[in-house]
C-alpha cells in the first residue's frame, strides 16, 4: 500500500505541476484548440467591428455580449501553444512564439488587458468608447500576428 | 438623396430582421464557427469529466472555471446551424438538423439548460453535485450526437 500511495502522492504532483500544455493529449488538440478559440474570439470580434465601423447599426446588447466573449475567449487560446504544437502542419504559427517566449506572452496579455477594457466599455453602452476600445483590441491582434503568425 | 435613404432604411430592417444565419457572410464561417465552439465547449467538458470521472485530481477552482466556460461555449454553436450551411464539406450535421428543427432546437436548449445546472454545481465546490451534473449533460450530448451528428 505504501507503494502504491506513493505512486499515487507523485502522480497527483505530476499533475499539479504540469505545464498548460498536458492538458492536451495530443500537440494536434492543442492546435485545434487555440484555433477553435481564437476563430470564436474573432466572430464576436468582427460582429462589434462591424457596429463599430458603422457597417450594421449599433445595437448597445449585441455590443456588449460580443465583447463578453471577446474578453472570454482571449484567455483561452495561449494555454494552446506548449512545446510541441509548432509542428502539426495546421498550424500557423511561426517559430518566434517559441523563440521569444517573453515577447509573445505580453502580446497575449496585452490582448487580455484590451478586450477587458473592451468588455468594460461596451457594458457603458457608449460607443464612442467601443470605438476607442475596438481600435486599441485591434492593434493587439495585429502586431501579434506581424510578429508571430506566417499568413 | 430620397431614394439613398429608402435603401439605407430598407438595409437597416433587413440587418434587424435577418437569421442567426445571416451573421455569417459565407455557409463555410458558420460551419467554421459552429465546429469550433463545439470544439472548445469539449475541451473544458471533457477537463470536468477527467475531474467528475477520477481520473484527474478534483481542483474545485479549476472545475469551476472548466464549467463556465462550458455553460458559455453551450449557448453558441446553434447560431452557425443556418440555411445552407448543411452543403460545407466539413459538415459533419445530418439532413435532420434541418428536417427536424423542432426537436434539435429542444435538444439544444436542452444542452444550454444541463450546462447552467453543471456550472451552477461546479460553483458550489460540491465534487458529488458536479458529477450528477456532468452526467446530465453528457446525456444530452450523446443524444443529440446520435440523432443529428454524422459519424
């Protein structure tokens, strides 16, 4: 039994401590997984783009719940990108996320921190904020992508 | 200029009385979108089910992010189920999804209803309430699965 409660005491361990990426079973979930969530984030995305841009008319409910999901779905996809996940050929991703670690993690917190202001400001109902904010998220997506996506 | 504004008028309606469906400017972004909020809602499902079935240590905080995120994704997918989105090749939805609107609207409320519960369990910490309520919503997973999902 003592074996056994010590197999059991380091595999609990193992799980605590392991990295984002032994969420996944295999690297090709990982990847489907941060497209999944990034495509998601990007719907919602454009939708408030749309009445941001004046393309649909501003719909102060429609704003707000997309930009919930904006704000939602910008956590989820990092967790994607563990070691491994450069190689499934579906993905886009371009070395550097690996290489520069530091600068693509800021990127991702920097899109966090955007579309929570984003979220916030379409809570108000103000559009001129959702404009402001809408932009602000926008640049966050670009340079991630200039910088880390092969198109 | 009369004329310009009978049609940004009609626009206007037609953008206020279209279908979910018309959210999405091409069939292919609705399946798109569909398959990859299923996609993310099973994840952070089957994260709960490792949690409800054993086979990962309970971690209350983890289920309960795993269940909101889960109740969130559940309310999202019925929206790329629209005209015409039954053609994609990626298209794994049988004829019925259409032939049978009725009874996949109720399987999906169904869904969205199973998954509040779960949530709403997974926020209580209680490991026993949650795994009543995985099973509950697994169950209409399945259901739905066998009767409008194309192996």
């Amino acid at each position: 039994m003592k074996s056994f409660a010590c197999i059991a005491a380091a595999a609990t361990l193992f799980a605590l401590a392991a990295p984002a990426s032994a969420q996944f079973a295999k690297p090709e979930d990982a990847v489907k997984y941060r497209q999944s969530a990034l495509s998601v984030m990007g719907t919602h995305f454009g939708r408030l783009g749309a009445m941001a841009n004046g393309k649909v008319p501003f719909d102060a409910k429609m704003a707000a719940e997309n930009a919930d999901l904006v704000a939602t779905m910008a956590k989820l996809p990092w967790a994607g990108f563990g070691p491994g996940t450069d190689k499934d050929p579906r993905s886009k991703a371009m070395a550097e996320v690996w290489t520069e670690q530091t600068k693509f993690k800021a990127g991702s917190d920097k899109l966090i921190a955007e579309s929570a202001k984003l979220d916030a400001a379409a809570k108000t109902g103000n559009l001129d904020a959702i404009k402001v904010a809408f932009a602000a998220t926008a640049d966050t997506c670009k340079s991630c992508h200039d910088a880390f996506r092969n198109k």
